[in-house]
C-alpha cells in the first residue's frame, strides 16, 4: 500500500473523528452522552491498568523463576 492509497483513509477517518468530537463536546445530546460513558471508560481504564500491573508482576516471577534455574538464559546463549 503506497501513501497516496493511505491518503482517503486517513481523511475518512478523521472526519468521522471530528464529527464524534463535535457531537460529543458542542450538542447538549452529545454532553449526555458524554456524562454517561465517561464513568464507565473510567472504570474500564481502572481495569485494563490492573490488570496490566498484574501482568508485570506475572512476568517478573517468571523472570525470577527462570533466573533461578538459569536453563533458559544459558540456552539462549549457546551457539550449536
């Protein structure tokens, strides 16, 4: 895909971006709506940031789990 075929794309979807942000933030229907979602995004960022945490923390085990037996590190290392 050359740049001029990424070009219409791009324009489609940055309008559609400009129109939702003009519903959202300059219609009173759009402000509702607006109030509405924003508690639940909050929620689902408080989730997705947990459970990220959660994942590091699965990772870092691992990593200390692995750096322990030292078999993957060494495996890595060696040339065959």
């Amino acid at each position: 895909m050359n740049d001029e075929s990424r070009v219409v794309p791009a324009m489609i979807a940055g309008a559609a971006l400009g129109a939702l942000a003009g519903y959202l933030f300059f219609t009173e229907s759009g402000r509702r709506l607006r109030r509405q979602v924003e508690p639940v995004l909050e929620r689902f960022a408080r989730e997705v940031y947990g459970f990220r945490g959660a994942v590091q923390r699965a990772v870092e085990v691992a990593s200390e789990g692995w750096g322990l037996t030292g078999e993957p590190a060494e495996r890595g290392r060696r040339i065959h």
